[in-house]
C-alpha cells in the first residue's frame, strides 16, 4: 500500500514484471517503529525518509582496523574515506545476517565474530549537493576472515590501518572522512586515540 511518502508494505514489493524485486530498505516511524519499505535505489534525496541501516567496523587479527573509501560514482559522499562498510537490512532480515551479506557484496570476503558495539546509534547528516542520510543505524565490529577484494562501484580503495592512528587523523581532519565515521569513532573509543576500543571487551 503506498502512502504520499512513496512507503509501502513490507512484503508487497515486486517488479512488476516477474523479474527480481529491487532491493528495498525498511522506513521507520520516529519511535524506530517499522512503517513500510522504499526501494534503496531512490531513498536518499534531499527529504530523505528515516530508515533502517547499519555500520560496520572490521579488524583483522593484529587489531588493525579496515578504512574504505567510498567510489566516485557513488550519490552521497563519493570519494571520502569511511569505516570498513554500511548497508541497509532487508525486510525481516536480522543484524548478523545483514552485515554477513554486505561484506560479501561489497568488500567480497567473509567476517566472523560479529558484535554490536552501538547498538542505539542514530544520525542525520548532509552532503555537498544536499543529500541527506537519516537512519537508525546500529553499529558493529567484526574480524575479517579472508583477504579484501572490494566491488569497484560501491569501493574505490581500502586501507588497513592502526585504530589509534585512524581516532586522530579523524580527529584533526574531520572534513576528509564520512560523518557517520566522525561521529561513531568518539563513541567507540571515548578515552580517544590511546584508549581501549570497542574490540578489547571480552
């Protein structure tokens, strides 16, 4: 059933055709109640609805931490360097589930061990042209569990570095990575660069 924001509900999306149905994310109410879904292609705009999506930090076994940068093409900050990936889960579609598909499409290798680390997150933000993000996006760590081979259209470079030098490049250059970024790595490391992090809970 579609309503004047273009939601509709879960479940009833299709293409019309027979073919696959396009990849939709979950609307949500301001309470983070679901409402309906939108298709993922068209949602962000510059009155961009709040939906549902996630964040997610991956280590590798020596405690570096995975930095991408985001491709050209890409319709909301192209070009500028965020945490290892972000998705949207589908209707019905648990956290876990979410993030270990996002990884395979995306950064193409699989992760183990996933945890939430801020799980109540949430953001609003606007890009140069005006496009606006506005999610409830819960935040997760994961180790990486084999070598990165990333989809050129969503990831333009990748780099590993030390967690401790990515809070302060962060830090003093704000303007040079994604806001999402800038607002999580205070939350997950609150004593700042020479802190524990959110992969040194037990």
């Amino acid at each position: 059933m579609a309503s004047e924001a273009g939601t509709i509900e879960q479940g009833s999306v299709g293409s019309g055709d027979g073919g696959p149905a396009p990849e939709v994310v979950v609307l949500l109410a301001e309470d983070g109640t679901p409402i309906g879904t939108h298709d993922k292609a068209t949602v962000h705009t510059l009155e961009t609805p709040l939906h549902l999506a996630f964040s997610t930090h991956v280590f590798d076994d020596a405690g570096r931490i995975l930095v991408t940068r985001r491709a050209l093409g890409k319709k909301a900050w192209p070009g500028v360097w965020t945490n290892s990936f972000c998705g949207h889960p589908a209707p019905g579609e648990g956290f876990e589930a979410a993030v270990t598909r996002r990884a395979a499409q995306e950064l193409g290798f699989t992760v183990r061990d996933i945890r939430p680390a801020l799980p109540d997150f949430r953001y609003r933000a606007v890009d140069a042209s005006g496009i606006v993000e506005n999610e409830i996006c819960p935040v997760y760590t994961a180790v990486a569990d084999g070598p990165v081979a990333p989809l050129p259209d969503e990831v333009m470079d990748v780099q590993w570095v030390d967690a401790a030098e990515l809070v302060r490049a962060v830090t003093s250059t704000p303007w040079a990575f994604s806001p999402w970024l800038t607002l999580q790595l205070p939350l997950l490391y609150p004593h700042g660069a020479d802190g524990p992090g959110p992969r040194h809970a037990a």
